[in-house]
C-alpha cells in the first residue's frame, strides 16, 4: 500500500494543482525506493514536503533543484508546482536500480519482478545485496517497472498491481501486460509503451 494517501493538505499546497503534482511526484519516488514511512501519509504540508524531497535528494542526489525552489522563504503556490513538475519528469529519466531492487519486490513480489525483468531470483538476490552491477538493459526494464508501479498506486493496492499484470486487456487485443513485457523487451518499444500508456490511463479512475 502506497505511503502517499493524503486527506489534506495546508497552504500553499492547497491551491489548485499544487496538491497533485505533490502526490505524483513523491508517488514515483516512493515506486522507485525513495521514500520510506512507518504509516501512510495523511496530511501534507510545506515543511513535511521539503523534508520528504530532501530524503529523496540524500537517496539518490535527485531533486536538488527542487528542493532549493521550495525551501526558500514563502515560495508561491506556482514556483512549488514549477518544481515538482520537474523532479517528476527528473526521475523519469533517473534509473536507481539499487533502490528499485529494494522496492519492486515488496509490491510485485519476486516471482513476478524476475520473469517482468527477464533475469533469474538467483540473479536478482545478487543485485539486490549490491553483489552485482545491474546490466543496463536489465536496469533500464527495472525503472520501467516502477513507473508503471507509481501510476498504477494510486488505484490500487499490491495485489491490484500485481493482478493488473496479468489480466487480458481489450485495449491490448486480448493480451495481457505481462506477454508485452516478455524476454528480451526495451521500454521504448512499441508494447512496452502501449502497457505504460494503458497504466498512466488508468490511474485515479475505477479501473478493474
């Protein structure tokens, strides 16, 4: 289950827009190993904001900028959306394979991380323990996994997600996400991106 559940959040984070890209964007870097919290997030405001992106900053050097745009003094409601609209496209291009390691398994579970990722347990335990250096290729499958986990959290729980992978799709003729992301497969290729666009289409609506 997602950290990021908030109920509420306190100005200037209420203004329109600001609250969801806040959630986007710690969505994702919770998908990726960033973020870690002993309960869900219930309530967001601006000094919990700043210190959640600098845990991601510590993780993995990401969000520097914004975390510079939104500590200043009173930053306005336009420079915080501003900023995290840009850590969230930031972290769509910042493969972290050894945070991602520590985090895919918990909401996939093993068996279906390895065959998604194409890679043996055996393997996978290697990464994880940082006993091997994730193969681009593999790392490159890895982070795509956690975005497609991150826009399917807010919908779904971890069983959701994990089902959601192996359910026929009409969108996919009948196929289901999992024969798309098979073998030897890249995120940019065309089934790849059609699975990615079906995700970012169901999340935050009743999808089954």
């Amino acid at each position: 289950m997602s950290i990021i559940q908030f109920d509420s959040v306190d100005a200037p984070l209420d203004r329109a827009g600001v609250g969801p890209a806040a959630a986007r964007a710690l969505g994702r870097a919770e998908a990726m190993g960033l973020l870690h919290a002993d309960a869900p997030i219930r309530h967001l405001d601006l000094r919990l904001l700043t210190r959640l992106l600098r845990e991601v900053v510590r993780s993995s050097g990401i969000g520097r900028d914004a975390v510079a745009a939104i500590a200043m003094d009173a930053p306005s409601p336009e420079r915080i959306s501003t900023a995290l609209r840009r850590l969230f496209e930031e972290l769509e291009h910042s493969p972290v394979p050894e945070h991602e390691w520590q985090a895919l398994p918990h909401t996939l579970g093993i068996e279906l991380l390895t065959e998604l990722v194409g890679v043996s347990a055996a393997s996978a335990r290697r990464y994880t323990a940082g006993e091997r250096t994730t193969p681009d290729a593999v790392a490159d499958r890895l982070h795509f996994l956690a975005l497609v986990v991150a826009d399917l959290a807010g919908s779904y729980n971890e069983f959701g997600i994990r089902r959601w992978f192996g359910r026929p799709r009409p969108q996919l003729e009948g196929r289901r996400p999992s024969q798309l992301l098979h073998g030897d497969w890249r995120a940019d290729q065309a089934g790849p991106q059609r699975v990615r666009e079906l995700a970012r289409a169901l999340t935050g609506t009743l999808a089954t």
